[in-house]
C-alpha cells in the first residue's frame, strides 16, 4: 500500500521535517496527487547525519561476512516482498507491471553478490625488499556516505549504492529523489528488518537545493555518490570542493548512446534492439539508444523495419505494455516542445512526436522518431531523458564511428554487424563505458562494472566488485615485525 503521507527514514523510524512543509507526489498514471511528502530542511539532514556518525564506528568493526549476512538476508526479503517493493515502484513511476517487478529482481541480486563479497573482502600481500617488514593494503570504510538518487529505477538506484556502501562498512544517508520518495522509506524499513543496526541508514525526503546542498555541504558526509544529471553532477563537484574538507565524489551522469547499423547487420535483430533502447521505461534511461546511426545501403531498409517494430510498441502500465509514462507533466512538456523546436529547425517526424490522448491525464508520450536532425543540433547533443530517438544516415564505418563520439557523453553505446574486424573497431574507437556488440545499448548486473567517460561519469564503476572501491578506501599498511634487527 501507497502512503498517503511520506516522511524521512532517520534512526528506524519515520519523521516529519523540522519546518513542518510539505510537498505533493502526482502518480504519472493519471496525473492524482498520491501522497504528500514532507519537504527536509538542513536540520534534517543534520540529524541523519548525527545518527549516521553514531552508527558507523560500530557497523565498521563487524566482520564483513557478517555484514554481508544482513545482505543477504535482505536480499530475501526483497524476493519475498516483490509485489509490495514492484507496487511501489509503479505507483511512483508508473513504469509498466513487468518493469517494476525486474527492477525487485535486480535488486535482490545485487544484495546476494555483495553478501558473497563479505567473504572475498581481500586487500593484497607485497613483497618488500627490507628485512622484517610485511606490507599489505586493506578495505577501510570511509564513515558516512551519502547517496543521491535519480528517479527512473528508485529501488535498484538505492540497492546499487546502499549495498556495497553497507558491505564496505559504511553507515549511509539516502536522499530521495523528490519524484520518488516512498522507495528509499520502504528499502530502510527493509534493512531493518534483515537487522541493520539502528542508524545505520537513514533516508531523507526533500527538493535538491535544500537537503542536497546540506548533504553535500556537511563535512562529516566522506563520499558523495551521485546518479543523476550533469549539471547537478558538476554542481555537487564544484560544492565539495569549496568544502574545508575534501570528500570522494562518484558521478554517475547521463549518455546519449548510439547504436550502429551497419550493412552487414541482421536488420530486424537490429531493429528489435533499437527499439527497445529507445523506448523501455519511456526513454528514461541513462543508458537509452537515443542515436541510431545507420549505413546508407540498408537506411531505408532499417527505416522501415524500425517504424513497423516502434508502431506495434505498447504504451500503457499494465502486464503486456513495454512504454510507460514520463515522469512528470513538466517532463512531457519539456519533451514535446524539444520535439517541436527540432521539427521547427529542419527535422522530420516520423512518428510520434505527441501526448498519447486516450491516457491523459496520465504523462504517456508517443514513441517518437525523427530523421534529418543535424548532427550539431541541441537535441543530437543534449539528453533528453524520453521516448525519442533520432535516424543518422552516414556513408560508412569511419563517419559512423566519429558521429558516434561526437557528443559531450560516453556512457554506452551498440553495433550491429558480423564483421568481427568492425566489432573489434569499435571496441577500441568508441569511447564510452560499455559497448554492446548485435544487442542494445543497456546491459547491465550485480557482477558487471557500469559507468562512463566524458560527460558521463568521473572514472568510478557500479556495481561488480569495481563498486566496493568507491566505497572503501584502499589503506596500506606497512609492519616492521622485528625493528631492532632492520
Ligand atoms: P537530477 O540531476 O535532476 O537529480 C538527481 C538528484 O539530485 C535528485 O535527487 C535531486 O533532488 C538531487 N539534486 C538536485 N540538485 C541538487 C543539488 N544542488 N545538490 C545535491 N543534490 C541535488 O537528475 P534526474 O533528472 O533525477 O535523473 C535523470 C538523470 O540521471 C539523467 O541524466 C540520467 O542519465 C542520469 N542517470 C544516470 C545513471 C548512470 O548510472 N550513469 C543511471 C540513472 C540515471
């Protein structure tokens, strides 16, 4: 069930803002007010981050199998509770059934591989050339961590940062994204009950400016972990380090991911995929196919094939539907008018382009395709986080390559071809985080490191194991055993 009205999650139990405001969260489905949401102030974030502070000394020095236990025993409660945690998801997103239930899933996952993480917490030995010396490195905790999140995939975006935090013997404090403010209170509800010490996460509800800012500001937080956009992601960078103290900042920013269609491409398999990374969750993805960039010999081909597969796309929240809602009427407008300037400059529309009437007041857009936008165009250079894709028609490989690098993001990207020399091309001239080879440009799991280059990201891999060095440090340590005799 819904709650009709949601609080912040500090020290196991929910709470009203010190200011006593509140704000509204909308469903996407059909545009109700669901909840009122109380609105965090400074003071808030201060509290979680005294409770935070309390908690982590002790959560620290417990054994990481241990630690990974309550992993694990979370991770079964998110099996157990998948309809409750995929009705959440819905009602917030309103992401079709099939999606919300898969990002459980996914979620659960990824608490069972970093449970099993607790008992592969290695540093590594190092020889030393002075006598009576070992040298080793170890995982320390860094203390209090704030995680910052977007709002298209609310429960695996807390699961991906929260779990490996928690492993590495962090406390955590979440900020919801403001759009999607139940999850992060049901996920600590959840670790409670897989028996996290008290304090240990905490979640605060809020608009960015305000309780962001705070999170980021406050000296005691040592690692802010952040997915979300790129201006916000630069300005939490440029906040940090105006700080006394420097902490670690891990971006996870947005793409604008190509996906190549070469000549000798199985064009159906091609078209499948590119539809779907354009179109799952309504585009709003990080790692959405928002370029298609496809040879001149099969253009017209794979125009084809694409627009039938886009036209058969179910748009809808119900079991069968595969595009659901945007997030937010402001988003759909945003959207459509982006669509309409590009029309204005010279693009064709292919299709969509449009509110999908017969579900207002619900935020449904159309699948949208367009051709003939310039390569330097604002909307072949910005993510627009929507059911959009653009068609690029080039002469070959090497235009396709450099067409694919020409954005500001690297986050992911897809060729489709059986040549294994173009595969391998690409492999090594795209620049970008992953690449896909004859699939679409998501992919990703608990064991799989995901980030990206440019724009996209600052360097740092979540999850797989590469998730466990962004929230540990690496300490070395260096023993003189018998000193007297050095
Ligand atoms: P956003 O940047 O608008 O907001 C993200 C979060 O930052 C929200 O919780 C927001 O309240 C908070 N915030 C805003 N201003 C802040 C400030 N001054 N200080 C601290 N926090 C602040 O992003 P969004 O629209 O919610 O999310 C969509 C974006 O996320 C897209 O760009 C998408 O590509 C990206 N994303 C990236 C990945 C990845 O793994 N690379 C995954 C999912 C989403």
């Amino acid at each position: 069930m819904y709650p009709s009205e949601i609080l912040h999650w500090i020290d196991d139990g929910e709470a009203a803002s010190s200011g006593g405001a509140t704000f509204e969260k909308r469903s996407p489905i059909d545009d109700r007010v669901v909840a009122r949401v109380t609105r965090g102030a400074a003071a808030d974030v201060a509290r979680a981050i005294d409770v935070a502070t309390r908690a982590a000394e002790t959560w620290a020095r417990l054994p990481a199998p241990r630690r990974g236990d309550v992993l694990g025993r979370a991770a079964a409660l998110l099996r157990a509770k998948e309809q409750e945690l995929g009705e959440i998801v819905q009602v917030e997103t309103g992401k079709p059934w099939k999606n919300a239930v898969a990002e459980v899933a996914s979620s659960a996952d990824l608490g069972a591989f970093m449970d099993s993480e607790g008992s592969r917490f290695y540093g590594k030995t190092m020889t030393s050339p002075v006598p009576n010396r070992s040298v080793r490195t170890v995982r320390a905790p860094i203390g209090v961590c704030a995680a910052i999140m977007p709002f298209n995939s609310p429960l695996a975006g807390i699961a991906w940062k929260v779990f490996p935090a928690l492993l590495c013997g962090n406390a955590v404090v979440a900020k919801s994204h403001e759009l999607t403010p139940y999850t992060a209170v049901a996920f600590g509800k959840l670790l409670r009950d897989a028996g996290l010490p008290r304090g240990v996460y905490s979640a605060v509800q809020g608009l960015g400016p305000e309780v962001g800012t705070a999170l980021v500001r406050d000296e005691r937080v040592g690692l802010v972990s952040f997915t979300g956009s790129v201006p916000t992601g630069k300005l939490i960078q440029k906040t940090v380090s105006e700080r006394a103290v420097l902490a670690k900042v891990c971006l996870e920013l947005g793409g604008r991911n190509p996906l190549i269609v070469c000549d000798d491409a199985d064009l159906t398999l091609a078209a499948e995929h590119a539809v779907a990374s354009a179109f799952i969750d309504a585009g709003q993805r990080c790692a959405a196919g928002s370029r298609l960039i496809v040879f001149d010999r099969v253009y017209d081909a794979f125009r084809e094939a694409m627009l039938t597969r886009a036209a058969a796309v179910k748009v809808g929240s119900g079991p069968q539907d595969e595009c659901g809602p945007v997030i937010s009427r402001q988003s759909l407008e945003r959207l459509l008018a982006a669509v309409d300037g590009a029309v204005q400059r010279g693009a064709r529309l292919l299709a969509g382009g449009r509110a999908v009437d017969a579900l207002a007041p619900g935020y449904y857009m159309a699948p949208t395709v367009l051709e003939h936008v310039s390569p330097d165009d604002e909307l072949s250079q910005q993510e627009l986080f929507g059911p959009v894709t653009c068609l690029y028609r080039v002469k070959g490989f090497t235009d396709a390559i450099e067409l694919a690098n020409g954005t500001a993001f690297g986050l992911t990207g897809a060729i489709h071809t059986s040549n294994s020399h173009r595969v391998e091309e690409f492999i090594a001239r795209y620049r970008a985080g992953l690449v896909s080879i004859n699939g679409p440009t998501y992919g990703a799991g608990p064991h799989m490191p995901f980030g990206g280059v440019k724009n996209s990201g600052n360097g740092f891999r979540e999850p797989g194991t590469e998730a466990l060095d962004v929230y540990c440090e690496w300490k070395t340590v260096v023993v003189n055993h018998d000193p007297a005799r050095v």
